[in-house]
C-alpha cells in the first residue's frame, strides 16, 4: 500500500474516488428517505433502487466502447461534472417524477465513469501493483458505505437540532454530495493519463491533446470475440449472473421495505435511519477483515455456507 501510495497520479484517483464515493452513499441514503417522505410508499423507494441498478444493464455494455471513443480521462472529467449538476438540482423541485428521472441519469453517468476509471489503473500502477490498486479503489468505494450513512445521520441530526425541516437536510445532503463529484474531478485535472494510439489503419490522422495530458484519438478496431454476447457463452458467468441478480433483488427489497419499517413502524428519525444503514457497512468491514486473515481461500463451500447465514 505505501508503494501505491507513493505514486501520485494513483494517489489522487484514490483521494477524488473516496470523497466521491463518501457523497454518493450519503445521497444515496437521502434518495430513500426522499422519496420515501413524497410519497409514503415503500413500492416508491423500490422503484428508485430499481433506476439505480437499471442504467448497468442497459448501458453497461456499451459503457467500454464510449469509453474508447471519448478517451478514458476525457470520460472521468466529463462525467464527474455531469454528476455534479444532477445531484445539485435534485433537492430544487420536490416531486417524485423528477427524482426518478434524476436518479437514472446519475447512474448512466456513474456507469460511463466506471469502466474509464477501472482502465486508467493498469498505466497508473503497472503490472506488479495492479492487484492490489484494484482492491484499494474498490474498498474505497464500499467502504463509503458506513461513512456516507453516519455523514447523512449527522446532517440530520445537526439541521434538525437547529429546526430545520427536512426539506434543508435534503438540499444540504445532495449539494455536499455534489461538491465530492468536484473534488473528485479536481484531482483527475491533476493526472497526465494517455490513451494508447489507435492501430494502423484507424483512419485518425491526428491525437488532440485534452486537460491533464490525455491524448485521445479515433476509436481502436472493436475485437471480434470479446463483447457483452461473448461473456455470456462463459460458463462461469451464466452461473454467477442469476445469483447476482436474485442479490439485488433481495438487497432492493430490504432498503424498500426496511425504510418503512424503521421510520413507520419503529419511529424513527432520519439520523437513526442514516445510523442503521452505517451498521450495514460496518458489518461488511468486519467480514472483509474475516476474509483477510483467512488462511485459505474461501472454496465454493465457503460461499454457500456464507449465503445460508445471510438468509
């Protein structure tokens, strides 16, 4: 870690993800509780969970060819601004119709961002680190879980203390949230990242050069055998694929149900929902700390016994 550490550009992809990462769960802990206080409906909140997880199936296959297209850093910058201006706007008009659609052009933005970031590693880290950068920067992200949730709870709280409706907290909530996706697109500004050249025969005839040193070109000759359709003849991934999705399912269903229940049913305050949530992370802390000092790697075995414990 202090070898990753010491390369810059890897250090400020790290620092922009985090921050990023911590105002995306905090929002994403307020889009229930929004949704949840327009309309009573915990078949609401589902559906707002539903347009979060939607975008990757649709646009996530194509998310890598407009990754090639528009250049890996020209992509991050441009998405993280995009990212900005839709959370800054969702607390300004409170209607559930406007929410939804807001939400599902945040998470086409966050897919497009995704792959990009993903395949700027490799040059940032090289071969030998590569392993360990993937995990860093994913653990960053989730573990923004039980952060981003205590950051809501202490907005609520605080704002609520002071006799501020929840209408404040919400606004405060998403712009807080908005400026992490500046912070993350101030420190890619800082990366000199560039794109491999296109192969012969591409057709570009020059590479314009964009902020932060990338330089992107026409787009590489698509690769016949890879693809969407492709990884899906792997026998592994038509295994793992229903799994996943019957988790989510599971998942969107216990954040629908379980914000009416705790709010509704156990009476309780937005910051003791945002701290419920936290547990949720904390407990994913724990078990990756489990994981870790794991002697042997977890087999099948280990997995089924895993998901027998969660039901």
């Amino acid at each position: 870690m202090r070898a990753l550490w010491a390369r810059p550009d890897f250090r400020r992809l790290l620092v922009g993800q985090g921050v990023s990462a911590l105002g995306d769960w905090m929002g994403t802990v307020a889009l229930m509780a929004l949704v949840l206080e327009l309309t009573g409906s915990s078949a609401a909140v589902g559906g707002v969970l539903v347009l979060r997880l939607a975008p990757a199936m649709v646009a996530g296959p194509l998310a890598g060819r407009f990754t090639r297209r528009a250049g890996r850093l020209r992509t991050m910058l441009a998405m993280d601004l995009v990212r900005v201006g839709i959370v800054a706007a969702i607390p300004v008009l409170p209607f559930v119709a406007w929410v939804y659609v807001l939400a599902f052009l945040l998470e086409v933005a966050s897919i497009l961002f995704l792959p990009a970031r993903d395949a700027a590693i490799p040059d940032l880290v090289g071969d030998d680190q590569l392993e360990t950068a993937n995990s860093v920067v994913l653990g960053s992200s989730y573990g923004a879980i039980p952060l981003g949730a205590v950051a809501y709870a202490v907005v609520a709280a605080v704002l609520g203390a002071a006799g501020l409706g929840s209408r404040w907290v919400f606004a405060v909530v998403f712009w807080l949230d908005a400026a992490t996706f500046g912070v993350s697109y101030v420190m890619l500004r800082r990366i000199a990242l560039v794109d491999p050249p296109p192969p012969v025969g591409s057709g570009a005839a020059t590479e314009a050069a964009v902020p932060g040193g990338l330089a992107a070109g026409s787009e590489p000759a698509p690769d016949p055998t890879g693809g969407f359709l492709a990884a899906l003849r792997i026998p592994f991934v038509r295994l793992v694929l229903p799994v996943l999705g019957a988790a989510a399912l599971g998942i969107g269903v216990l954040f629908s149900v379980g914000i009416v229940f705790v709010q509704d049913t156990l009476g309780a305050t937005s910051a003791e929902f945002g701290a419920l949530i936290a547990v949720f992370g904390v407990g994913a802390g724990l078990g990756l700390v489990v994981l870790q000092r794991t002697t042997r790697t977890p087999g099948v075995t280990s997995v089924r016994l895993a998901v027998a414990v969660q039901g």
